[in-house]
C-alpha cells in the first residue's frame, strides 16, 4: 500500500455474506495475521444502512485512516476486511456511479475476490441476499478490480477449500510470489 513498507498487504473484496470477515478473524487466530475491520459495518451498525453517496465517502475514508493506522505497526503481512474498491462496488450498485476518488485510493499488494457460492445469511447490515442481487453485486466488485488492473486471485467453494486456498495465496505474497 506504501512504497517505503514491508508490510505485504492482503484485501479480502467481494459479495456480502462469502466469509471475509469469519477468514479474517480466522487467520489472526490460527496464523497471527493481524487484519483491519471494515469500516462500513461499524459506519452502518452506527448510522443504519440508509445509505447515501455522500455515507460511502465518509466510510472510504475512515477505511483509509484504519488501514493506515495498522500499517504504521509495520506487520510482515496485514489482512484488510476491504477497502474503497469494494466502496467503488457499493456506488455503483446503489447509485449508477463510481466517483474516481475511491479508485484513487491506495491499493493492497493482492486482492482475494471472494465467490458467493456459500450460504447467504443474514446479519442486519447486508443488502443483496436475493440471487439476482447477489450475482450483479459479485460482478460488479470484480469490475472494480479489473478496472483498477490491481492482481487478485479467485477463492471460492467450500469453507474448507477458502481458507485452503487464502492461506496459500498470503503465503505465496508474503514469500515474495
């Protein structure tokens, strides 16, 4: 995320309901990789999910003060619950438009694009558990990444094969790969 940091940067992006947030608290347990919490959640829990540009803006940008406050700490490897290209997805979702500052954003060294192949379930913060929702949503944070032209690799299937195929691909980046 930074030129001068050796912290090599994992951003977990994609579908609500896939696992990222579970995996993230998973892997600080079983791995000791520190991860950063979504902002949007805590912004949403707060305000409710009545939400307006002007909200995802204010969200990217206490994103950008969390993930910038755990970097500081300099960890070999730093997991973000998301960042403003999975903002960048809720615009264009909710309002037809993509404002270019949450693609101006710094971007994680890899993006692991989570599939939503697994269960919806529901929490009181989420938005499209209809199918149909579910996959335009899905498509649209991968939009995001190919727009951007930011590396990512697929995790999908069951909650096994996701956490198998995270571990791999952070090892693989933390390795230098």
């Amino acid at each position: 995320m930074t030129p001068e940091s050796s912290t090599r940067t994992v951003c977990f992006h994609g579908a609500e309901s896939t696992g990222k947030s579970v995996l993230c608290e998973r892997l600080l347990v079983t791995r000791g990789w520190p991860y950063v919490p979504e902002y949007g959640r805590l912004y949403c829990e707060e305000h409710g999910i009545d939400l307006t540009m002007a909200d995802l803006l204010v969200i990217a940008q206490g994103q950008a003060r969390m993930n910038r406050h755990a970097l500081e700490a300099a960890p070999p490897v730093l997991l973000l619950d998301t960042d403003q290209l999975m903002t960048a997805a809720w615009a264009q979702m909710l309002f037809a438009e993509v404002p270019e500052q949450l693609l101006a954003y710094p971007k994680a060294d890899l993006y692991l694009l989570f599939e939503p192949d697994v269960p919806w379930r529901e929490d009181g913060t989420r938005f499209f558990g209809e199918d149909g929702a579910r996959a335009r949503f899905a498509a649209l944070a991968e939009e995001m990444l190919v727009r951007t032209g930011v590396p990512y690799k697929r995790i999908s299937g069951s909650w096994e094969e996701r956490v198998a195929l995270a571990e791999q691909a952070i090892e693989e980046l933390a390795a230098g790969g």
